[in-house]
C-alpha cells in the first residue's frame, strides 16, 4: 500500500496520460483517402486479436500477449504516430518516452520489460502480438476496401506478407475472403432487412429484392501457390500442359490454384497439391509472398506463394501439367520460361548462386 501511496501523483499522471491515446489519430488513413481511427481504437481491437491469436495457439502465455497487445503503442501518445512515410525521415524516441513515462510508477518496470521484448521480435508471444497489430490494420483496409476505396486493396498484400506467424497468416487469408459487414448482414436475402416485424411469421414476409451489384464493386480474389520443398532442400516445379494452356507464356510453376470461399487455407492448398501432384501435404506452410496479380475494373487478384513439404509419390494431373522436376534453389534462375510471379518469390527468398562464366 505504502507504494501505490507514494506513487498516486504519478499514477493518475499516467491514467490522464493514457486518455490522450484517444485523441492521437493514426495517420496512415490520412495517406489512405477515406476511414479514420485513433490510437485507442486501433488499441482495443489490438487486445482482442492479441487474445484470440494466443488461445489459438499452445504453450503460450495469453496474459504476456495481451498486455504486449496494451502497451505498444503507450509511447505515441507523447510521440505520435508516424506512418510509413513519415518513418522513413522522422526520429523517433520511443523507447526515451516510455522510460520517462514508466519510470516512476510501481508498475512501470513489467511495462517497460513487456515494451521491450515485444520490440525485438525474438519470443513468441511477442511474434503474436506484433500480428495482432498487423492484422488490425489489415481488417480496417478491409473495411475500407469494402466501401469502395480501391488503394486499400493495393496495401492490403504487403500488409500480409509482414505477418510472422502462421495462425495470423491463415486469418489474414479468412479476412481478406470475407465481407467486413458479414458478421451482422450475411443474410442480406432475409426479408427482415425489408419489413423488420419480429411477430410475423418467416413465412409470410416478403422476400427481399435481390441485390444487383454496384458498378464501382471491386471484387478481390484471392489465389495460393506453394513451393514443395523435398528432404534435399529442392523445389518442385510442374509445366503447364500447352494443350490446356495455350496462351501461357512461361509455363513452369509451383502447384496452386483459386481459393474456395468458406474453405480453410491449408485445406486448399492440400487440395491443390493431391489433385495436382497426388502428394500429401504436412505440416504448416510459411507464407513467403503476397503479390498483386491484376487491378482492373471491378477485379482485383492478389496471390499468396507458401513454402511447405509433402509426402507421397508424383502423379501428376496430366490435363494440368505435362511434366514436373525438382530444382535446387540457387539453380531456380536457370530455369527458361520460369512463371513470372514465383521469379520474383524466388528473387525475394532464396539466395541464388548465379553464374559468372
């Protein structure tokens, strides 16, 4: 009790402090064009993806998560919050302003303690709460992508390749699947939406109109590709059948194809790998990249290439792909009519010898 007495000034300093969270905007949505959000509200739906990624997930300690999840933005209340450009010319000192606000009160050791291992990434729950954030700012570009601003959907790829671990990364996947109005308006053929009389029976309602689609709807698709990597470390490829495939220029790829809406990632991807390859796919895939394949009007198509292994002997679907071989990474460049998308996979995560003849 002496504690909490001695330190009362100090304690309600920060209890004030905390209040202005509320007022600091997050900047990014100035950048954006439309939605706008501040500290304390990107704060709270941080806390409650924090929960949800640390009971989905063994041997880690929730609490530890959550309050990462609480404090990591403790400091832009006295520094701001900078976004991407800004980061890129500003100093920021962080860490000096949470030192000086935690210094003085008889909690602000755990704080400083909890700020610090979430800064360097190397635990897991700091992992998880570092994707607790992310994944916050992918559901706001989500909702804004939703309501017609099409630049979200252009920020939502690199957003998700950030993330670091695969329970985040399958929910990212989910996230960008999934109307950010379904939790309330899924049933939007409901005539409830049109008459709203609770003592009517179903029945009995008028059916509601069906919803034509609005010309400025942009509807993301999104497609997974996984490179099969064997016991010696090589790359499994597969050639697109030129009967089938006519028109595709660099007809050596990875297996992959569109995602079922409603369906699992990793139950997706294993399909695609046994109807392709009729290998099994174990264990969890790492997310590699996430690409912008095609914007056009009304259609945007974003790929997400995963690295895993799989079991089982090739059989290949001969109406997809009319040969496969395995390739070593630093060999990948070598490889003429190499699919553009995974070139640049390639390029970004595996070290490449190249020649010098």
């Amino acid at each position: 009790m002496s504690n909490i007495n001695n330190s009362q000034d100090k304690i309600v300093d920060f209890l004030f402090e905390v209040g202005i969270l509320s007022k600091t905007p997050r900047s990014g949505f100035h950048f954006l064009g439309s939605g706008q959000q501040s500290v304390a509200e990107h704060n709270n739906r941080v806390v409650f993806i924090g929960y949800t990624l640390a009971t989905l997930t063994e041997g880690v300690d929730v609490s530890r998560v959550m309050k990462m999840c609480l404090f990591h933005d403790l400091p832009e209340g006295r520094t701001s919050d900078l976004n991407y450009v800004h980061q890129k010319y500003a100093e920021v000192r962080d860490d000096e302003a949470l030192r000086d606000l935690t210094k003085d009160l008889p909690f602000g050791d755990e704080m400083y303690e909890l700020y610090e291992e979430y800064e360097k990434r190397e635990s897991l729950e700091s992992k998880l709460a570092k994707d607790a954030d992310q994944l916050e700012w992918i559901l706001s570009l989500k909702e804004q992508a939703d309501t017609g601003n099409a630049r979200a959907n252009t920020w939502l790829p690199p957003g998700v390749k950030r993330l670091l671990t695969p329970i985040a990364q399958q929910l990212a996947t989910k996230i960008l699947l999934t109307n950010s109005d379904d939790w309330w308006f899924s049933n939007k053929q409901d005539s409830w939406w049109v008459n709203r009389n609770k003592n009517q029976p179903a029945e009995n309602l008028t059916p509601a109109p069906v919803a034509t689609k609005n010309e400025n709807e942009i509807v993301l698709q999104v497609g997974t590709k996984i490179a099969i990597q064997n016991e010696l470390g090589q790359i499994l490829l597969v050639k697109r059948n030129p009967q089938t495939y006519p028109e595709v220029v660099n007809p050596w790829d990875i297996i992959g194809g569109r995602i079922d809406t409603g369906s699992e990632l990793e139950k997706n991807l294993a399909r695609e790998v046994k109807e392709e390859t009729n290998l099994n796919l174990v264990g969890t895939p790492k997310l590699l990249a996430a690409q912008d394949i095609l914007r056009v009007p009304g259609r945007h198509v974003v790929r997400l290439t995963y690295l895993g292994q799989a079991t089982g002997e090739i059989k290949l679907d001969s109406k997809e792909h009319s040969e496969f071989r395995w390739v070593n990474p630093n060999e990948l460049h070598n490889i003429e009519g190499l699919d553009e998308y995974f070139s640049q996979v390639v390029q970004d995560n595996f070290e490449l010898k190249r020649s010098t003849d």
